[in-house]
C-alpha cells in the first residue's frame, strides 16, 4: 500500500498575487484597446462624416450653377434662347433667399416680372434641406440635405452664397460667389 503524504495531496489553486497581475494586465490591455479605438475608429467616423457633408455641398453647387449659368431649360428640357428663359433679376428677401427670375413669355421683354408669364426660381432652407422651388409650376424638390443656414448677400453685379451644413457633430459653411450673367 501506498501512503501519500498530506503534504503532497493539496489542491493547487490562484493565489490573490496573481489573480491581481492578471486583473492587471485586463485592465491595461482594455485601456489599450479604448485607445486604439479612439485614435482609430474615430478620425475615419469623421472622415465619413466631413464627406457626407461636401457631397450635399456639391450637389447644391452644382443646382445653383445651372440656374445662375444665364438661361433656364424650358419645359421640353431644351435650354432656353438667348432670348427666351434668359435670366432677367435675382432678389435676396431677408438675405436667406435666393430668387432668380427667367424670361419665360413666347416674346421676352427682358424685365424681370417676378410673376407669369416669367419663371421664378427659389432657393430657401426647409427642415434642413435646401430647397429649390419652381414658382410657376409650383414644384419643388430638395437639393441637399442637413443645410442649417442659407445666407446671400447682394454685392452689386454678384451674390455671395453661405451654406451651413451640419451632420453628425460637424459643421462645415461653404461660400460660393456667382456673377450675374
């Protein structure tokens, strides 16, 4: 028969000095891994964010562009003549407006009427969108999104156009100065 000795048969378990390393080296390896995360994760969060805005600031570039170019397509989706839907006055009411008037009679006078048989295009904010109306055919669509302001200010034979977007906690304001054709 074998004797064991009471020495020999104890059971092996942590002891609190090595249960607090391991609690430890947790805590570091999660404070590591809050960093990376932050240093990371969040600059390309921003990224996203400050590209999302510049797209919306490109595609209200480029609707205000066709309309400030000097002739606006008529009906058929022609652009106008020389003569007719040829741009003719640009207003700034309370300076978050922007209304353009076209030509739109079968024989243009040149003046801009404000009211049929002329075109009015006009840009305003709507709940964060920007908005272009169509006066005369009283349609409207959206031309981008998450716009907080619209500011135009008159300067002359110019406009200056400040677009606020905000998204996600970033804010960016873009300025566009167009020519009256």
């Amino acid at each position: 028969m074998l004797h064991q000795s009471p020495l020999t048969n104890h059971r092996r378990g942590f002891t609190l000095l090595e249960v607090t390393v391991v609690s430890f080296l947790l805590a570091f390896l999660t404070l590591l891994l809050s960093a990376t995360w932050s240093g990371l994760v969040r600059p390309t969060a921003d990224l996203v964010h400050r590209t999302r805005l510049a797209q919306e600031a490109n595609l209200a570039a480029a609707s205000l562009v066709r309309d400030l170019a000097g002739s606006l397509p008529n009906p058929e989706g022609r652009i106008g003549t020389k003569t007719q839907f040829r741009f003719v006055g640009r207003m700034q009411p309370s300076n978050n407006q922007l209304w353009l008037c076209f030509d739109g009679s079968a024989t243009p006078n040149g003046i801009a009427d404000w009211g049929s048989p002329d075109t009015v295009i006009i840009y305003e904010v709507q709940d964060n969108r920007l908005v272009r109306w169509d006066q005369s055919s009283s349609t409207s669509y959206t031309v981008a999104n998450y716009v907080q302001q619209l500011d135009v200010q008159d300067m002359g034979d110019r406009v200056q156009l400040k677009i606020t977007f905000q998204y996600r906690g970033i804010t960016q304001t873009y300025t566009l100065i167009a020519r009256d054709p």
